[in-house]
C-alpha cells in the first residue's frame, strides 16, 4: 500500500514528498495524481464505485483507476501497477492530457492534485479489490453522459472534468488503441 506520494508544483516539478493521508487532510498538498479511463474492445467504459472505506468520495462512481505514483515510480509504471491491484487488470496506457485540480471533500479533506489522464484499453476480466472498489459496470460514452447530467449522480468532481474535457477537446479519446 503507497504511503508516500510526490508533492511537486504546477509545473510538475517535484518538490518533496508526504504521507498520502496528510497530504489529503484539510485544503490538501498539491501532489502528482493520474487518473486512468479502461475501454475495452466494444467501445464501454469502465466505471467503478469507490469503497466505502475511502477517505475521500466514498461510495461515489469515478473512473477506472485513479491514483499515485510512488516516489521515483513513473505514471505509466503507476498506472499498470495500479490497474492490476486495483482491477486485476493487465494494460498499458497512453497519455491524453494533464491538469491541476482542487476539490474539498466537506471538512474531511481534499483533493489537490496535478492529475495525468490516460486511456487504457483491455479485454480482461475485472476483479476489483474490494478496499478499493464496491461495484463496477461497463457504460457507453452516451450511458455515461447521461448519468452524469441526473441531479442526483454521486459522481467525482475529478471525473466530471475529466469526462467533459475528453469530450470537448479529445473526442476520439476511445477510439485509438493503446497497444
């Protein structure tokens, strides 16, 4: 289990490194984050449900994987480590685009990270740890935009920036294979 993760500033240099769960803790330390979006072959996203066991967003649907490289661990290494521990999944991603986000979680804690966002494509078939994961399912881009549009869709905010810029900006995001 990653303890540490990379502090670094917005230019993605780093600049010291902190416990995971400090660097959450009230406004939050910028720290490196990626965030990885798994396709599989029919064109579905994977979706999962966080645990409730996490500390920040727990029981709210994001994106495949997110997560933390370790100290000296590159994102693309993070990324696979993460999806086979996370998923059981084994592929390898490709990088679309970076952005710095910050986001409260009420008074617990917060988000505040300088987060890559890849794409990965696989076939395997999941099996989410359930410390990480409560529950998958595998969504077209419309189901999925049609989720994230209910008042009520208990979404992350990093996979709600992520998802619009994808769409806006990198729109066959899902069509180009990662092999």
């Amino acid at each position: 289990m990653l303890n540490d993760v990379v502090l670094v500033n917005s230019q993605d240099v780093q600049i010291g490194v902190c416990n995971k769960r400090i660097a959450h803790l009230g406004t939050g330390k910028l720290h490196r984050a990626f965030s990885v979006h798994l396709i599989n072959s029919a064109g579905h996203h994977l979706l999962q449900c966080r645990a409730a066991g996490k500390m920040l967003w727990p029981g709210f649907w994001s994106n495949a994987c997110c997560s933390h490289p370790a100290p000296g661990e590159t994102i693309m290494d993070a990324a696979s480590r993460r999806l086979r521990e996370e998923l059981g999944v084994s592929a390898s991603s490709r990088f679309i685009y970076s952005f710095e986000y910050h986001a409260l979680f009420g008074s617990i804690g917060a988000e505040n990270e300088l987060c890559h966002v890849l794409v990965a494509q696989s076939d395997d078939v999941v099996c989410p740890s359930t410390e990480e994961v409560s529950d998958i399912m595998w969504l077209t881009r419309a189901e999925i935009s049609a989720r994230l549009s209910e008042s009520e869709a208990q979404f992350t905010p990093w996979f709600r920036m992520e998802w619009c810029r994808l769409l806006s900006e990198y729109p066959s995001f899902d069509t180009v294979t990662t092999n």
